[in-house]
C-alpha cells in the first residue's frame, strides 16, 4: 500500500512538468491526423496524466 501511496505522491509533483511534453506529443499527433477540439483536450489531459505515472513508478522503483 505504501508503494502506491509513494508513486502517487511522485505523480502529482510530475504533472506540472509533463503539460509540456503531452502537448508537444498532441500537437505531432494532430500533424499526422486531424482531431476535433474535444478530442485534443481528452488525448492532451491523458497523456499528461500517463506522463506523470510513468515518471513516478521511475522513480519510486529506479
């Protein structure tokens, strides 16, 4: 349970710092395929989301 607590706690400082990475993914993607504004704003959201686990889980385990 505390592993989990522990990647949580690295997720939520990491979010700030990966806005810019997921939107620099987002924007490549909408290069190669067109998407509408509320799915740009679903994809942007979970990859930021996606971003910061995996970057907790590396440091809690790394």
């Amino acid at each position: 349970m505390i592993n989990i607590a522990l990647t949580l706690v690295f997720s939520v400082v990491m979010l700030v710092f990966m806005a810019y990475p997921a939107m620099r993914i987002v924007d490549f993607i909408e290069k190669k395929v067109t998407l509408s504004e509320q799915v740009h704003n679903i994809l942007l959201i979970s990859i930021t989301i996606l971003l910061s686990l995996l970057i907790g889980l590396f440091l809690k385990f790394a």
